[in-house]
C-alpha cells in the first residue's frame, strides 16, 4: 500500500485536541480513510468506498 496524502476535517480546530483526519486513495477506487490525529502511527482507520463515503458526507451536510 503507499503512503497516504493526510488532512484535517475543516471542522477540527487548530486550538485542541480533538481532530479527524482523511485520506483518499485514489488508486483504489477512491477508498476514503479516516482517522483520529491524535493516534496517528499506531491508531485504528475507518475505510469507506467513495459511494458511501459520498452518501455520507450528503446525509451530514443535510443534518446540520
């Protein structure tokens, strides 16, 4: 797998803590994958399709 090009939800704040970061790998379909920043090396990733990612990414903006 190569290196993947992270960044930071343009909801997270630069003044704490907590942040989500994504990643999207193009080279397999548009896989999409998220993380917590503060567990950067070591910590779990949630990988969606492109699809769903796309539905849910919708559905949020919907709901805010």
């Amino acid at each position: 797998m190569t290196a993947l090009d992270w960044f930071k939800s343009s909801y997270s704040s630069n003044e704490g803590p907590d942040c989500v970061e994504v990643a999207i790998a193009h080279a397999t379909s548009a896989t999409v994958h998220v993380r917590d920043s503060k567990d950067k090396r070591g910590g779990s990733q949630l990988t969606f399709a492109g699809a769903a990612w796309s539905e849910f990414v919708g559905h949020a903006r919907r709901s805010a």
